[in-house]
C-alpha cells in the first residue's frame, strides 16, 4: 500500500509517499511545495495542487492523509490553512484517491509513542524508520510522519478503523 501524507502551511506544504510491504516501510518520495509570498493567493493555490498532482501521478498512491483541523487565533490565517487543505483534498478527490484525516497529537502518538513530541523527535523516528540517511525538511519530515500514521492506525476491527473524509 502506498500513502500519500500532505502537510499544509501558510508558505510551504509537505507532501510524501511512503509504501508499506509487510511491516516495510520505505519513503517512495518526498517534496516541499513553496510559495512566493509576492503571487497572488489564487496562484499559490493553483501552484499547491499542481505540485500534489505530480507528485500523485510520479508515485500513485492508493490513499491520501492530511493533518486534521486545528484552532488558530488568527482567524485569516486559518481560512488559508483551510483553503490550501481543500486545495489538495479536491486534487486527490478529482483522482479518485480516498482522504483521511488524523490529529497532529495522534500523528505524534504513532510516530514517536508520544502525542506532546517535539516536531524535531518526529523527525528522527521518521528517518529511523524509513532508513534516510539525511533529514527531511520540516514539511516532508511532517507529511511522512502523517502517513506513517495511517500506516500504523490499518486495523482489520471496524470500529478502530479511521473514517475516509
């Protein structure tokens, strides 16, 4: 099975794939898709989904995941964060890939044992358990880390199983 994991930002979105044989795990690819702070929003958004299509047609995954939704303060903020997140749930929709979603703490919890890890920690048990040899950028290091989660949370109980968004 492989994942396609998707961390959303305000400039940088992560994307990576990460393939499952058995209880193998290995990064199949893994990008970050920046944005220039000068274009428009319109064209940031149309770079996002360009960026998470290639990448869904260089590797084709069989699903997508993308970190839940969180509180921000800043109420413009948040309506970005939400737009970019559309952005790339309409690209895997449009390709027929079905979308989950988990909480950055469970993230953190299938990923280190620990739901209040350190962004870096995450990190580190992600190269551990891919095998990289250096470290993912910050966007990649969280998009594998959410499909790493996914990889954990398969479970043949039913009710255990996360809910496709």
């Amino acid at each position: 099975m492989r994942v396609l994991g998707i961390d959303t930002s305000l400039r940088s979105t992560g994307a990576g794939v990460v393939q499952a044989d058995g209880n193998k795990l290995t990064a199949v690819d893994y990008i970050t898709i920046k944005t220039k702070p000068a274009k428009l929003h319109t064209e940031c958004l149309k770079n996002l989904s360009e960026g998470i299509a290639d990448l869904i047609e260089k590797t084709n995954p069989d699903v997508a995941v993308v970190e839940g939704v969180f509180f921000a303060k800043n109420v413009k903020t948040t309506m970005i964060l939400g737009e970019a997140r559309g952005a790339v749930i309409s690209v895997c929709a449009i390709r027929g890939i079905p979308v989950f979603e988990y909480a950055p703490r469970k993230i953190k919890q299938a990923v280190t044992g620990s739901g209040a890890a350190s962004k870096l920690q995450v990190r580190k048990m992600v190269m551990t358990m891919l095998g990289l040899a250096e470290e993912p950028l910050e966007d990649e290091g969280d998009a594998l880390a959410i499909a790493i989660c996914h990889l954990h949370n398969r479970s043949g109980i039913a009710a255990l199983a996360p809910k496709e968004i």
